[in-house]
C-alpha cells in the first residue's frame, strides 16, 4: 500500500468512524431514559451532601 492510498483509506473511514461516533455521542446523550442521569449529575455540584462519608 503506497502512502497516498494510505492517506486516501484514513481521510476517507477516518471520517466515516468520527461521525459515527459523535452520532453515538449525541444519541446517548439525548436518550430519554438517560434524562434523569445527567439532571442528577448536574445538580451534583449544588447538593449540600457529602457523599464520601466525613
């Protein structure tokens, strides 16, 4: 495999695996059931609870 092929392969499924993986990212995010979650984790800094126990 010569190195424009080379390049040529990469640009080409390099492209295709990033946007499928920020689609993956975006569908995990959006999910419904993972809703409740994130409104968890982003209150998290908020709460007056200390969870490690001291």
């Amino acid at each position: 495999m010569s190195y424009e092929q080379a390049t040529h392969f990469a640009q080409t499924w390099g492209l295709i695996a990033l946007a499928v993986g920020f689609a993956a990212a975006v569908l995990y995010a959006l999910w419904p059931a993972n809703r409740a979650k994130f409104d968890r984790a982003a209150r998290a800094p908020l709460d007056d609870e200390d969870d490690n126990g001291r």
